[in-house]
C-alpha cells in the first residue's frame, strides 16, 4: 500500500482544482506566518515588527504563538510541510533544530541591516534578534546587600527568601548550571547543584514555574531569584523593589535568534521580516517599555533600564554549549520534578 505524503496531496488537490476551474486558498507572495513566542515577545512583534514590515515592504505577518520546543517539534511532526515560516529559538531548540536539518540558508545580501549586528550574531542559518542577560534579580529594600555568588543563594539571609526554579527554560537551566559550578560541579557534572537544590528546599520561599516568579516577586512572596535583565527591567517599570546584581562568576548571556524553516513558503517575505527585526530603529523600540529587550543593532542607543551599558560587554560574559546540554536536559527536567517540586 503507497503512502500519500502531504505535500502530493495538496499537489493533487490543486490539480483537480485548476480541472474543475477552482482555486485552492494559496498564501500570499507578500505575506508569511512566524512563530513567537507567547506573552511579551507576540506583543511586542505584533505591536512594532509586523507593522513596520507591512509600511516598509507591503508584507503581512500572521503569528503563531508557541514556546521554543514547542516551534521544534511542530515542524519536526509536519513532515516537509512547514506550519509557518520563521522559527524564533532560544540555544538550545536551535542546536536541536539544525541537527535535525529544519533550517533554510540565510542570504544575508538580503539583510542591509546584517552590517550593524555584531560579527558573529549572523551565520549561515541564523540571525540574532535579541541578546538576554541572566543574573541575580533581588529586593534592595530587604537586604542590606546584595548576593555577590550563586553560592550565597544557598545562605541565610538569601535562600528563606528564594524562589526557585528548574530547567525548562534556558535562564533557569544556564544558571542551575552555574549554581553546580559554584559548587564544584558544571554541564559534566550537575550533581553539586542537586544536592544544594535538596538542602535548600525546606528553607527556601517558594518552588515554582519559572512564569510564576515574576509574580511571586511582585507580591513579595519571594525577595531574590536568579533571572534575566527583561523581567527586572519589567518588575522595575510596574514600580517593583527590584535591583539586577551580576554575580562574581559573570553574567550569563545567550541569544535568541531567527530562522527560516526548511522548505518555507516564503523564503524573500522571511528575510524581509528578519531584516525589520534587527533594524536599529525595531530593536530601539523593543528596548523601550514595556518590552524591555536587549538590543543586537550597534546603531542603537542602550536603555539604561537594561543593566548593560555596552553591547560589547556581552563578549566577556559566561556562555554555554548546548550541544552538550541537550542531550542530558531532559534527564534533569524529570529529576527536578521529582526530587526538588515533590
């Protein structure tokens, strides 16, 4: 018995539809549909990239809304049929997902504004849109001074006050990483980070989902957590007691980037849109509230509400290889569950 892919399907359709006299809906040379992320990141696309790519080039965008992992596995499942045509991605989906063959070149004759990104942040499959910055985020009003360790999270005054949580978001896994690594352990051996997360638990404020801190901060449920500069940058601006403190170890950076997803409809309609997002007057608007991201463009002034007064600071900051994360972090999403939520 054959089996009838997608793709002949919709070829066979058309062909009965073009016999018949019919028309089969077709998505527009000067549209495309991209993922995003849901919350802040599909306001702030729906709120200034998707008009400015409309006014400049005439294109419309549709968004879909889904995290990361999500994006990965939905394009994996559609078998050669893209569910839309831009992928935006953390480091870790996007090692998953270049592994897996899911992304289309990038022409970067294409991107005018690919000159004003640092060297680096443009490669063969990739475009930086946006840099995040990890840390220590805690209330300058509750303690006479800061925590200068990802140790010191563990000691008193710090850890009664702690919010803690795991590894399904790349902030939470980058600084459980670094919390192993004040404890002798590192990506090779997460083992220290457990059993400080083990003598913690009974002390600590709260254990939650990592969408849940922000507001467990904001109602003083909780007074110090590790995060990134946009959620203090947001607490800050809804006038939250919150100050960001880099940790002696250094700030962890890693990027979050755009991709055109194999096979995609709309190849020229996603460098357009791609183009938009890394242009300096985008990425000035993004940095603003309440998006409060940190920007890639060099053409782009920094906010002070970023706690990062030069992108060139982000060269000197802790990064992480996901290639070696990936295959061991769903191993430590389960123990986490288990061993820490419980």
């Amino acid at each position: 018995m054959s089996i009838i892919t997608r793709r002949e399907m919709l070829a066979g359709l058309g062909a009965l539809g073009a016999a018949a006299g019919l028309a089969l809906p077709a998505r527009a040379a000067g549209s495309l549909t991209a993922a995003i992320y849901p919350g802040t990141w599909e306001e702030a696309y729906r709120n200034v990239v998707a008009p400015a790519l409309k006014k400049n080039y005439g294109v419309d965008v549709a968004f879909d809304s889904l995290f990361a992992v999500d994006q990965v596995a939905k394009v994996r499942a559609a078998r050669g049929v893209p569910p839309f045509d831009c992928f935006v991605l953390d480091p870790g989906p996007a090692a998953s997902a270049m592994q897996a063959g899911l992304f289309e070149p990038i022409d970067a004759s294409k991107l005018p504004n690919a000159a004003k990104v640092p060297k680096g942040l443009v490669t063969s499959h990739a475009v930086t849109c946006n840099a995040q910055v990890v840390g220590i985020a805690y209330n300058p009003k509750k303690f006479a001074t800061p925590p200068k360790s990802w140790a010191d999270l563990f000691k008193s005054p710090y850890v009664e006050r702690l919010g803690l949580t795991g590894f399904q978001t790349t902030f939470g896994t980058v600084s459980l990483i670094e919390i192993a690594k004040a404890f002798g352990g590192g990506i090779d051996n997460i083992e220290p980070a457990f059993k400080a997360l083990k003598e913690a638990a009974p002390k600590v404020a709260a254990i939650a989902a990592p969408a849940a801190l922000p507001g467990l901060f904001q109602q003083g449920q909780i007074d110090v957590m590790y995060g990134n500069t946009n959620t203090v940058a947001i607490l800050k601006g809804r006038g939250v007691d919150i100050a960001y403190v880099a940790p002696e170890s250094g700030s962890i950076t890693f990027q979050t980037t755009l991709h055109i997803v194999k096979g995609a409809d709309n190849v020229d309609a996603a460098h357009k849109y791609i183009d938009t997002a890394i242009s300096a007057p985008i990425q000035d608007a993004l940095q603003k509230a309440p998006y409060n991201m940190v920007p890639i463009n060099t053409d782009t002034a920094l906010d002070p509400s970023l706690d990062i007064k030069s992108l060139d600071e982000l060269s000197k900051m802790v990064t992480h290889d996901w290639t070696k994360i990936n295959p061991q972090r769903a191993a430590w999403i389960e123990r986490f569950n288990k061993e820490i939520t419980k």
